[in-house]
C-alpha cells in the first residue's frame, strides 16, 4: 500500500521509486509507441510526396525535352491534318505522370488544379484520345480528365 507522506527525504528513497518503477516504465512505453506512430506517418507522407514531386518532375523534363508539345497549341502540332507523330506519345507520358501523381496525392487541391491545368491545355486531343474513350486510366484521372475536357 503507497501512502502519502510530507517529508521530502522519502521521495527520494529507492523503496518510493521502486513501487512506482511499473507505472514509470507503462508511461515511457506508451510515449515510445506515440512516437514512432508519429514517425511512421511522417515517413509515409514524405514518401508520397517524394513520389508526386518525382513523377511531376519526370513531366517537367518531358515538357524540356518537348517544348513544342508542353504548350498543347493544335496550330504548332498538326501538319497537313495529321498529329506529329510523337505527340500521342507525349500526351501518354504525360497522363501516366498524372496518374502516379494522383495514386498518392488524389485530395490534394494544388495538385488537382495543377494537372487539370495542363490537362485542359491539351483538351483539344484529349477530346478524340482513345485510350480516354475506352477508360483506360485510373478514375481519379479520368474524372480530371472529363473536369479539363
């Protein structure tokens, strides 16, 4: 039985610490598992957001790479009637990215106006894809799609 006493000699006594070392030892238990569930959902959050920064910057790159392409102007990209070649291509890179973007950043609002903006920038082609009439992406991104068309 723990009683309560006033003299601060006792408190500093190894049989007051050694009934209480259970409850001491519960308490930094607990703070411990807080912890790392705190740090598990750090992790998991940076490792999204590593992920969405990555894809995007794989787009980014492929913009570089084709500047014509980036900019989605119809005028610059069809000749005599027909698509350059390697622009469905670029449309396709293109919506992958999105998609692994979208597989861990799907509520993010930046994001979702982010790619809806070059989304629409593209509208005119994404309008007579066919991979968008046969729904071949992800839903996230076929609702973006549907939203930028």
């Amino acid at each position: 039985m723990i009683c309560f006493t006033s003299e601060i000699g006792y408190y500093m006594t190894f049989d007051f610490w050694n009934k209480r070392a259970d409850i001491i030892v519960a308490v930094i238990a607990f703070l411990a598992l807080l912890f790392t569930f705190f740090q598990i959902n750090i992790s998991k959050r940076e490792s999204r957001r590593a992920t969405a920064f990555s894809a995007y910057n794989e787009y980014l790159q492929l913009c570089f790479d084709f500047p014509n392409y980036s900019y989605g102007s119809k005028s610059i990209i069809m000749h005599a009637g027909k698509v350059e070649i390697q622009y469905p291509w670029f449309i396709s890179r293109m919506l992958f990215c999105f998609e692994q973007i979208l597989v861990v950043e799907k509520d993010n609002k930046q994001w979702l106006i982010a790619l809806e903006s070059q989304l629409t920038k593209h509208s005119w082609y994404l309008k007579n894809s066919n991979s968008i009439k046969r729904k071949e992406w992800s839903k996230n991104l076929q609702e973006l799609i549907d939203k930028a068309v």
